[in-house]
C-alpha cells in the first residue's frame, strides 16, 4: 500500500538509506543492510548524533585554501599550527595519503595534497591537479625539501617525475622521495615483482 503523504511505500525510506550506505568505500549492499540495522536499533545513542554530526560537516567542510587538506576552516589545523618545520613540504596525492602520514607521527612538516595523479587517459593533466600552485607555494614560502610521498604506480612516478623537473627548473629546494620496497616483516614470496624490482634498485651499503 502507497503512503498517501509521499507517494512511496512503507520502508523504502529504509531502502533509499541502504541503497546510499552501500556506496561508501569497503561497505557493499550487505554490510550496509547490517550498518542500517545497527543504526535503526541504536537510534538514539547513535543514529540521532551521526545524523547531527553529518549535517554539521555538510554546512562546514572546506578544502584549505593553502594546502588542499580538508576543514572547517579556511585553514586547516595543519597550517595554522607554527610548531611544524617550515622548511619541509610533504607531497600527496589525496587528503587519506595527509592522514595517514599524520597517524605514524613521523613527518611534522607541512603539506601539499594534489588532488589526484597526472593521467593522460583520464584527463587529469597539471593544471587539474594545481602543480603551478604548488611550484609557487614552494617560490614564495622558505621551503628547503619537498617530499614526493607518492604511490610507486606509473601515473604516481609519472606525477612524481614531472614535479621535480618543475621545480628543478624554478628553485634549489632539495627534492627527496619515499623509499619503496620489502615492507617491515615482509616475507620476499608474498611481494609483487614491482615491489621487488623497486626493492632491489633501490638497495643500499649496510
């Protein structure tokens, strides 16, 4: 039977939230079915504060203007914050490349996040990505090394390869890379030839 108010039956409001969890990363038709269910049985304590909190960062989520991190600031807490090294620009293709150099703790320098990879295929040339941005942050502010912390996949080299001949041609900063190869407590037989092949060229004296 139709609901008269809207034109649409019982539980497809349900159906429409389950059909929109489903395209989030990593969560399928089924997951998504579970996640609902979870939240409809949690209404209170969970879905009313979800709820709230998405429409929250709907309102006031923004790329930062300096960096391209995402905020609810024009700045984000990255670049506002004057006990990072000035002088160190870490390079990454997406704002989940930023966190997840910001969970290891290991970098307390500043970023730059490109927004994606060159591509030919796709369109994606240096323009989209904003490159000429980033040669004139690196122009402008005292930055003395840009890291390149891109993916080892073609377009990331690719990428990689065309910033540091940029920069190479408008500035003296230090240009370094992430190093790739055998990860920590990995075993050789478990590794991809690329993996292997970057590993191997990329050996050092011990």
């Amino acid at each position: 039977m139709l609901d008269k108010t809207s034109g649409s039956k019982p539980g497809d409001e349900i159906e429409r939230l389950i059909s929109l969890m489903s395209r989030l990363p990593g969560l399928g038709k089924r997951s998504a079915r579970r996640a609902v269910l979870h939240l409809v049985n949690k209404r209170e304590s969970l879905m009313r504060p979800i709820s709230e909190a998405v429409s929250d960062v709907y309102d006031k989520v923004q790329k930062c203007v300096e960096c391209g991190n995402i905020s609810t600031a024009a700045r984000c807490g990255i670049c506002t914050d004057e006990s990072r090294e000035l002088n160190k620009l870490c390079v990454v293709a997406d704002v989940t490349d930023l966190w997840a150099m910001e969970r290891s703790h290991t970098f307390l320098g500043r970023f730059h996040v490109l927004g994606g990879l060159l591509s030919a295929l796709d369109g994606i040339d240096p323009n989209t990505l904003g490159i000429p941005k980033l040669v004139e942050r690196v122009r402008s502010q005292p930055i003395t090394e840009v890291i390149l912390a891109l993916s080892a996949t073609v377009n990331g080299q690719t990428t990689a390869h065309y910033i540091a001949d940029q920069l190479t041609n408008d500035s003296k900063v230090l240009i370094t890379s992430l190093a790739h190869g055998v990860p920590v407590g990995g075993e050789l037989d478990y590794l991809d030839e690329g993996t292997l092949d970057i590993a191997f060229k990329s050996r050092h004296e011990l």
